[in-house]
C-alpha cells in the first residue's frame, strides 16, 4: 500500500494521483521510492497505455519535505562524516533523486500531468519530466531552491530549457518567481489552462482516453523518437526512426486501424508485451 499515492487503472488509463494533500503533497523519503516504482510497474506491466499524474487538495506539491534531510533514508551525509565520503553520500542522493523523475520520461507510455495550485520546487522537476502538462486558472510554478539558496538539481533546469525559451527559464531560475498559469500557458509549459480542478481533471483524463485507444505500439515508438529528437541532431533522429520501423513495422496494428475504419468501428489493438527489469 503506497503512502503518498493512490492508482486507478481503467480502460487502459492509469490515473497515478498524489494523496497527502494535508501536507500540500510534499515530496517524503516514501515519495521517491514510491513514483518510480509504480511508474516503472505500470510501464513494464503493458496494461496501462497512457497515465496521468494528478494531485489532491489545494496545492500540486509544495516540493521536497524536510524529512528527506532529517534522518530519512535519502538524508545527506552528517556533519561528522569524514568530508570526502559525505559529499559522495550528497551526489548520490541526488542522482537517487533524478531517477525517480527519469521514470516518468523512460516509461513506455505517455505521462500527462494535471497541475492544480502550488508547483513548486521538486513539483517543477518533476512535471518537466511528463511529456504534456495541463493546469488551472490558480495554478502557479516556481523554482523555490533558489530562494532556498539552492541550484535546482532534479532536472528542472536541464529538462525545463527544451519545453520554453531560455529566457523565461533563467527568469524563473534567478529570481524565484512565480509563473502563473497563463503566462505558463503562453510560454508553452502547459497545453490548456482549465477553470476549476474537476474540469481540469475530466479533460485530461479525456486526452488519456483518446491516447489509450490508439496503438500502444506506435504510442510507445512516438516517445521514443520525440524524446531521441530533443537530444539529438536531425539526421540521428532519422537513422533511429529508420532502424526502429525496421523492428516495429510489420506488426498487425496498421492494418488492424485500416480494417477497423472500413468497418466504422473503433481499432482493438493487443497491449504491449509485459517487460522484467531482472533477469
């Protein structure tokens, strides 16, 4: 039983939701362990095509708890630890950190995130991560470290770079400041700015529906040429697609989409095959 989460999988839509909004979702040791365990499940599971990162409550996540300073399983190294040893103990935290939001861009699925109030701090690394945001009206974004007297270091400021313009990025990241929804609208973080969070909720989980009745196949091999093409040249990201089709092509699913359009019917297209991590 996850303590920061809960998990509805129907018609292929996982609606992974954040559940202590009593605390403004604020991201425990509990946190990290458990997002990319459940985002790694439901991706090599196969049954979830699409899945929508929600929130509960008044805020998205106000960010990193202080837990995960004091004492908690991901705590940095002590001040008595010998200097050398602590500041390995400080890397590794934060690469720890980093693959629980890598999780979000390496499933097999479309991760959309529905943004309600506060995203702030780690909220921000970890939206950058799912490939579309939505929000509403009273939505607002911030990187806090920095008023913290942090460097941002869970991927915000190498994700958020290749979503909006440089400029609005090192605004965000020099001042602390808050965007606000529409300016995250106009700037390209998020697709659709809704009026309250039950209409946000209903039309995002409506985007998920329309995704989830597509090939997961093509869905799969899409996120993987999109996320290829952000880091890499034009002609890279062409020999990829090349070699990808040449694996992936020839499978039932084109003609499954041919056959269901003559027939005026809505495709039925198999899951993708359950994957294992461990040998």
């Amino acid at each position: 039983m996850a303590e920061c989460f809960d998990l509805e999988l129907k018609d292929g839509v996982a609606h992974l939701r954040m559940n202590r909004p009593e605390a403004m979702n604020t991201m425990t040791p509990a946190f990290w362990r458990e997002l990319p365990a459940l985002v790694n499940e439901l991706s090599d599971a196969g049954e979830a095509r699409v899945i929508v990162l929600s929130s509960t409550g008044k805020h998205f996540t106000a960010g990193m708890d202080l837990a995960v300073f004091q004492g908690g399983s991901l705590a940095l190294g002590g001040a008595n630890e010998e200097p050398g040893r602590a500041r390995t103990r400080t890397r590794q935290a934060a690469l720890v950190f980093q693959e629980s939001f890598n999780a979000l861009e390496k499933a097999r699925m479309p991760v959309l995130a529905a943004i309600q109030g506060g995203c702030i701090g780690g909220g921000v690394d970890m939206i950058s991560a799912c490939d579309v945001r939505y929000c509403t009206a009273d939505a607002f974004f911030c990187i806090q470290e920095i008023n913290l007297g942090l460097t941002a270091d869970v991927g915000t400021l190498q994700r958020l770079p290749k979503l909006i313009p440089a400029g609005a990025v090192r605004e965000l990241a020099y001042t602390g400041r808050r965007m606000p929804a529409q300016r995250a609208k106009e700037v390209g973080l998020v697709n659709e700015v809704y009026p309250s969070h039950e209409a946000m909720l209903a039309g995002v989980l409506g985007i998920a529906g329309e995704i989830a009745e597509k090939s997961p196949l093509a869905i799969w091999g899409s996120k993987q040429m999109l996320n290829y093409a952000r880091d890499h040249s034009v002609e890279d990201g062409l020999e990829y697609i090349a070699t990808w089709q040449a694996g992936m092509f020839f499978g039932t699913d084109m003609a499954e989409a041919f056959q269901a359009r003559a027939q005026k019917r809505k495709p039925v297209f198999q899951n993708n095959p359950a994957t294992r991590r461990e040998v």
